[in-house]
C-alpha cells in the first residue's frame, strides 16, 4: 500500500475539481457562528503567547500579532487567506492583549510587516509547510476513511483538521482535491483485490457475462446517452431517469411568503450523468419564477431548465423544473444550484455539495 500511494503522489496530471467556490470559501473561513465556548477554547492565549505578542510596542502591531497567531491555530491558515475576522473574535483578542479592537484596521499599514511576523510565529511555534512527507502521511490517514465513504468532502474537511492539529499550513486546495483523488483511487484498487482476490477463473468468467448488456434490464438497455453524450440532454426523454438517485439536496431560507425551494443533485449510473431539480414548497407566485443549473466542476459545463434538455423554469402557478444533463464517466463531480427571479434579478438560493 505504501508503494502503491507513494507513485501517485506526483502532482503532474490534471488535478480533479471536488469543491464548489462556496465550499473553498466555508473552508477558509471563521465561522461567524462561533459560540462564546468555541471562541474561548479557539482563541485563549497562554502566558507564553502573551509575552511573544506584547514584544511589539505599537498597538496595531500588538493586536496584528496576535490575530495571526490566534488563526494559524483555528482555522489553520495565515491572516492573508482570510476574508476578514468576526468581530466578536477581534473583540476577544483585543481584549486579552490590552489594545482596542479599532487598532486592527491599521496593521499592515508597512507591506511586509504581517510577513514578517507571519516568519517570526512559524520558527516560534514550529508551523511548517505541507511537504512529500507530509502528502504521504496525510494519505495513509485518509485511506481507511476513503475505504469507507466515497465522497471527497468528508475526506476534505478530516485533512484539513490534521493539518490543523499538527500545525501545518495547508497547502492550496488544488494539492488537497488532487491528493483526495489519489486516495479514492488507492481506495478503490483496495476494495476490488479484496472482492476479487479468492476469485477463480470460473467465478471472474461468469461475472463479466452478468455485466454484459442485456435488453432484459431496462434501466440499462432503454438510456439512449451515455457518459459525455449526454450534455444537454432531457434526462426523461433519455431514460436516464429510469435509474435516477439523489446524491445531494439543499433547501434555501424563505424566500417570502415561507416559499422555499429544495434543489436535488440527481445522478443515473446507466448514463454515468448527472442534472438538477428543484421543487418549491408551494405554487410560484406571479411575476417571479425558478430554475435549476447542474455544473460539472472539471469544466464549469451547465446546464438548466430553460436550455436544451430541460423541461422548462418553473412558471407562476408551478412548483419545479428539472435542467438537462452533464455527462463525465466514473470521475464525473458535479454539484446543482436553485436560482429564483424576484423583479429583475435571479438569484441563486440554494446549492447542494459536489457530487
């Protein structure tokens, strides 16, 4: 197992897209959320800590310090990745080394400042980069959880959590999407030795006379696509609903009125393609309308209701429409969004995981 991962460490081939952007922000990010418990254990400086900090004498850099020592331990990244730091947090920080939260807007005001305490914090604290060993390391962890699970979000987050505790900076999430990959793929290699290993040639024999096909199975025989062809495709009209699953769903806030829309990532293994649907709660009201968009992350391909093989955007008076399809084979990711038009703007309201 070990030689099997090590060859495929090498980041040279094209990297496989998992994560949607409002994933990759999620997970760059504080969440605004936090409880006064989190904030707590997150962001109490030891006595340590504090004497490190107050080595610098202007209070914007007093404070800069800190933050960027408080958010390499939670959420593991350097202050520059962030968007920004709730405002209860910077309270909390403040507050501990003695300097008003308002003082934080000027740090930074020398360019290299935050870089070189950024330098200072990794030889303090022993923060080092995401290195081979580290890749090789972090694929052995995830392994017995790729084996369980096929989905990379879970495996995601689980990485992104041991790097955090080992007080490594993740690398970019392309490195993280191709070494999830390589791990599913490890996976999968492991699960089939295991089901084929006592096999004899009779038994392999038979097996692939059952994986032929054959009329007598409608969900595979009567799907008129397949893989790729599939783009743009009616998912009805194609058969590919005959053996549909829902991979996904996500259900938006009220939209007014407690109207909701619930958006479904659906998936047909016969036609290894994938669409959307979304259904509202209750009939659309007039002068406002809905969608739904299937994207497949390799390419950023979509697809809606209103284009070619869809069924058509939710009118007033109806609850759903379903989008043509995006085909891709066994790597196929892709994830569905719903989308409604108040006056004069669609807006997108609802977006379910990568699939």
């Amino acid at each position: 197992m070990m030689r099997m991962l090590e060859e495929e460490m090498p980041f040279t081939s094209k990297t496989p897209t998992y994560l949607t952007p409002e994933q990759r922000q999620e997970l760059t990010q504080i969440p605004a959320d936090l409880s006064d418990r989190e904030i707590a254990r997150y962001y109490t400086f030891t006595q340590k800590d504090l004497d490190l900090i107050n080595q610098r004498r202007r209070h914007h850099n007093r404070l800069g310090f800190a933050v960027q020592l408080a958010v390499l331990r939670f959420p593991g990244r350097p202050l520059k990745d962030l968007a920004g730091v709730p405002s209860r947090v910077l309270a909390v920080i403040a507050d501990q080394v003695q300097v008003p939260a308002s003082a934080f807007f000027r740090y930074g005001d020398r360019d290299h400042t935050p870089y070189e305490h950024l330098d200072e914090i990794r030889r303090a604290y022993n923060f080092r980069e995401c290195g081979w060993k580290e890749y090789v390391w972090l694929a052995h962890e995830l392994l017995p959880l790729a084996l369980e699970s096929e989905h990379p979000l879970p495996l995601i987050e689980h990485m992104l959590e041991l790097l955090r505790k080992e007080g490594i900076l993740p690398p970019g999430f392309p490195h993280l999407e191709r070494l999830t990959w390589i791990v599913l793929k490890a996976a999968e290699r492991c699960l089939y030795r295991l089901l084929t290993s006592n096999l004899t040639l009779e038994h392999r024999t038979k097996l692939d006379g059952l994986l032929q096909w054959d009329s007598h199975f409608p969900a595979l025989a009567a799907v008129s696509c397949s893989n790729t062809g599939c783009d743009g495709h009616d998912p009805v009209s194609s058969g590919c609903d005959s053996d549909a699953q829902t991979k996904y769903t996500a259900t938006s806030n009220d939209l007014g009125g407690e109207l909701r829309a619930t958006v479904y990532l659906r998936y047909s293994v016969a036609c290894l393609a994938a669409w959307a649907k979304v259904v509202f709660n209750q009939p659309m009201p007039s002068g406002h309308y809905g969608d739904a968009v299937v994207a497949r992350n390799s390419d950023n391909r979509q697809q809606d209701c209103i284009e070619a093989g869809g069924n058509g955007k939710v009118w007033p008076g109806q609850t759903s429409c379903y989008s043509g399809m995006v085909g891709g084979g066994y790597s196929l990711t892709a994830y569905a969004a719903g989308l409604y038009w108040s006056p004069y703007a669609w807006k997108q309201v609802a977006t379910t995981y990568s699939y």
